[in-house]
C-alpha cells in the first residue's frame, strides 16, 4: 500500500513538472508567433501594401512589440490596467486604430486578426484561473447542444420514448 502511494506521489510530481515546462514552452511558441506577425507587418511596409504613417501600422507594430517583450509575465490583470489606462489617457486611438484597419488590404486584416486570436490564448495561456475557468465553461456549454443534436438524430431513427429513456430526459 505505502509502495502504490509513494508511486502514485511521484506520478503526479512528475505529472506536474511536465505540464509546467509544458507550459513555458507554449509560450516560447506564442512568442516566435508574434515575431513572424512583426515580421510580415514590416515586409507589408517595404512592399507599400501598408503605409508606416498610417495608425493601423504604428498601432500593429507598438501592440506586437509590447506583446513580445512582456509574453512571459502577462497576466490578465495587467491587461486591464493598460485598457484603463489607455481608456482614459487616449479614448479616441482605439477608433482610430479600427477605422483605419478597415481601408488597409486583407493581408494587414488578417496579420491583426491574427495578434489579436494570439493575443488572447496567450493571455488565457498565462492566467491558469482563466484557462481553467474558459474550459469549463466550454464543457458547460457544449455538452447540452451535443446532447441536444444526439437525441434529434436518434429521434429519426427510432420511436420518441426509446429515445428518451435511453438518454435520460
């Protein structure tokens, strides 16, 4: 019994130091994302696909740069203190920024779409409360609609009462 406990002890230790270096790793990765975003951001610019004046690129490329140097210690509650901040010093940059991505080429469309899908699993990522609380309620959310579309595709199949028996409704 002492054998099975102390076995099962240093599964989950081992289990644990995995999911940890795991995880530093993942992050290593949304880094180098967000370098090859940079970088295709900076070609658009030398191919004049995008104008380095414009707010979209000083924006896109000040958000990329921020987001690489800090990757490794952003947390959610950071990112709201510099939406605040940023809200009150600067509440007309954000439209700006918006406006000005809606005239720019699908290539400059899909580079920040990209940053901003990045943005937020990393900061998901990075915040294990939020990582887990987004699962759940992924699950929570996902399994009535499966279970939904799993009694109507057996309600064609067989009669109503079979059906509803067996799923438990």
């Amino acid at each position: 019994m002492n054998n099975q406990i102390v076995t099962l002890i240093f599964f989950v230790a081992a289990v644990i130091l995995y999911i940890i270096f795991l995880w530093q790793e993942k992050r290593k990765i949304f880094m180098y994302k967000f370098f090859a975003l940079r970088d295709q951001l900076y070609r658009l610019a030398i191919e004049e696909k995008i104008n380095e004046n414009s707010t979209t690129f000083r924006e896109l490329s000040l958000m990329l740069n921020v987001t690489i140097a800090h990757s490794k210690k952003f947390k959610l509650i950071s990112f709201i203190r510099t939406l605040e901040e940023r809200k009150i010093s600067e509440p007309d940059k954000n439209k700006l920024f918006f406006k000005d991505l809606e005239n720019q080429s699908d290539d400059v469309k899909r580079i920040a779409e990209e940053f901003f899908n990045n943005f937020f699993t990393l900061l998901i990522r990075n915040h294990p409360m939020l990582f887990i609380f987004i699962h759940i309620r992924f699950l929570l959310t996902i399994i009535p609609s499966l279970k939904q579309q799993v009694f109507t595709a057996l309600s064609y199949k067989n009669s109503g009462e079979k059906v509803k028996l067996a799923l438990g409704c």
